[in-house]
C-alpha cells in the first residue's frame, strides 16, 4: 500500500523526525514499512508531502503514521518529565547558596 499525505506549515526538524520515527523506531512496524520519506515543492510553500509506502496488505500506511505520532508524543512527554525533574533537583540543591538562575 502507498499513502501520499500532505502535511502543511511544519518545519524540516518535524519532518525528518517523523520519517525516521516511521522507518526505524517502531518495532511492531518496523518488517511492515518498506519506505518512507517526505519532500518540499517548494522552498517558499510550506507544505510537505509524506510517502509511506507498508508490504503488508493489513497495515495501512496512516495506521503506521498514526502510530508514529503517538509514540513521539509519547518520547517528548517522557523527555518533558525528566527535564523537569532535573531543573527542580537543580533548584533544590543550589536553593541555599543563592543561585537560583531559573
């Protein structure tokens, strides 16, 4: 199956991210995607255009995708947290000698 899905006003750190996180960070899907990639029209226009292209007949390209976004939802949830925690581990270590930069 291939799915050619227009994605509009993204910046090229999304795009490439997402297109890594279909091809090599979901394990489930991993035997499943046989490519992906995106490309740009055009500099000027902000519009991306994503192919995704599965092996398999019973997953479809936008369930891949949707499981994509999930699953980076998921890292920068986790990634939030422990930034968090660290800033307020920082705070309550150096609250005491007047350092508090944050």
């Amino acid at each position: 199956m291939v799915s050619l899905i227009s994605v509009d006003k993204r910046d090229v750190v999304a795009r490439h991210i997402l297109s890594l996180t279909i091809f090599t960070v979901i394990p489930f899907f991993l035997d499943k995607v046989r490519f992906t990639g995106y490309m740009l029209p055009h500099p000027l226009i902000h519009l991306v255009r994503l192919k995704l292209q599965t092996n398999s007949s019973t997953v479809s390209p936008v369930e891949v995708l949707s499981s994509a976004i999930e699953d980076l939802g998921n890292e920068t949830d986790y990634l939030t947290e422990k930034a968090t925690d660290a800033i307020t581990k920082w705070k309550k270590e150096n609250a005491a000698g007047g350092m508090d930069q944050f």
